[in-house]
C-alpha cells in the first residue's frame, strides 16, 4: 500500500500548483517521494533504518509544505500517521543491521 502511495505522489511533482508555489518545490517534494519510496523498501526488508527515515520524511515533507504555503492535505498526515503507528507497533522485531 506504500509504493502505491508513492507512486500515486508522483503525479504532484509534475502538477502546475507546485511549479507556481515555487521553483524548488517540485524538486523537493520529489525527493520526499523518493525517500519514502527507499524507507518502505527498509520498512519491507524488516530493517529500523527504514522507519527512521520514514520518521525523517515525515517531517521533513510536512515542514517544507509549511515552509512554502503549501496546503497540507489531511489525509495524507493521517496515512502517515497510520503508517508509523504500524511500524513502531513491529519496532522490536526489525533487524539493526543494514
């Protein structure tokens, strides 16, 4: 459900919205979409680096939209929310190691 969410995201790179909001948002929130992308491949693999960048983007997406006056959707933070609240609920049982 996370690469479909992902790969749904990428269309908004591409969006017209973005490129009038700024010239570096696009760029941006294409790097956002692709470090989800490689902290669900950690979060797939069992691995605690994936939730700790998923963590990182998080953040890091939400706090860029607000730094430009972007609209935050509502959804979307609660997909998030939902997502970390299922990967810390497997936590333990992730493998340090990369």
């Amino acid at each position: 459900m996370g690469f479909i969410w992902s790969f749904a995201n990428l269309i908004y790179v591409f969006s017209p919205f973005l490129k009038h909001a700024s010239i570096w948002l696009p760029a941006l929130y294409g790097l956002t979409i692709a470090l989800r992308f490689i902290s669900f491949v950690g979060v797939w693999h069992m691995k605690k680096w994936g939730v700790h960048l998923f963590l990182f983007n998080f953040v890091f997406g939400i706090s860029i939209l607000v730094l430009f006056n972007v609209e935050i959707s509502p959804l979307s933070v609660i997909l998030g929310l939902l997502a970390m609240t299922v990967f810390l609920l497997y936590y333990r049982k992730m493998d340090e190691n990369l």
